[in-house]
C-alpha cells in the first residue's frame, strides 16, 4: 500500500514536470519589424486564434518555427498595438492571427538587417570571426530577445533568408 502511494505521487509530480516543460518550450521566433522574438508556448495568446491560419494555430512538437508578423499599415492600429504591449506585456509577436510566412517578409528583413561588424561591439572580435568563418553566407543579422538570453539571428541579406541563430550577443 505504501509502495503504491509513493508510484503515484512519483508519475504525478512526473506528469507535471513533463507538462510544464512543453507548456515553456519555445514555440515560434518571429520577426516583428526590426527584431526576432522567441515566442513561447505559454505566451501565445488564444483569444483570436480561429482567425489565424491553420499552420499557426498550433507550434510544431519538435522545434520552434519561424514566422513574421502581418505589418499593420495604419497608425492608430500600430498606437493600439504599442499601448497594448506596454501595458499588458501582450506583444504582436504572441498573436498568432497576425502570423505570416517568413518568407513574405523578405523585404522587411533585407531593410532591417544590420551589418555584422557591429556584433564586435558586443562581442569578442576573435568570437564574431569565428562565427563568420563557420556560417560564410551570413552578410548581416538581427536580435532575437527572448526571456532569458539574447542572441542574434544571422541573415543573408541578398536573399532575405535566416542562416542561423548565434550565441553573440546584440546589445550590452
């Protein structure tokens, strides 16, 4: 008997150590104007999720996707939006109706791309090369905030494409 309530007490604090992991995992990095968010899935807000497209209705199980987000043309939606992250916390990046292909923002990635000898300010000179040696097409980069550790995302910018995310740090 004994035995037995110390099994199930073990398979339930298992259970919800399993289940609060894949509730914190990252979910999506997406690119929101000038920058990368690590999304987790936790963050995503579900209030409006019918709306969004059936591929981001639900993260990947295996690894965190890449997405943009939807540029909103007019002022008084992007005030809306700035208010509603400052007072709230709730960025667009944690909406998912507002997802779009990475690939649909190409443009938006090539202008914000930023050269990538400014990460030696940051960084260590000797890191960045290295770095640089080791991913050749990478010509500029992005930050990618996220909760715990910044990091940058190295970009191609003559193809507008995502090379890999780097453990160098965007800012001080």
């Amino acid at each position: 008997m004994d035995l037995t309530v110390i099994i199930l007490l073990q398979v339930a604090a298992l259970s919800y150590g399993v289940y609060s992991i894949e509730q914190g995992r990252p979910a999506w990095i997406v690119q929101n104007g000038n920058r990368f968010e690590l999304v987790r899935k936790n963050e995503i807000v579900k209030e409006h999720i019918t709306q969004a497209k059936l591929e981001y209705q639900a993260p990947s199980w295996l690894k965190p996707q890449f997405v943009a987000i939807n540029a909103v043309n007019s002022v008084e939606e992007r005030n809306k939006n700035l208010f509603e992250a400052v007072t709230t916390g709730i960025s667009n990046a944690m909406r998912p109706e507002r997802y779009q292909s990475v690939d649909m923002s190409r443009a938006q990635l090539r202008e914000n791309a930023q050269n990538i000898e400014i990460l030696k300010q940051f960084n260590e000179p000797q890191e960045v090369e290295k770095i640089i040696n080791a991913y050749p097409d990478a010509d500029a980069w992005l930050p990618l905030s996220s909760t715990s550790v910044d990091m940058t995302v190295l970009i191609n910018k003559e193809k507008g494409e995502v090379v890999k995310i780097s453990d160098l740090r965007p800012w001080k």
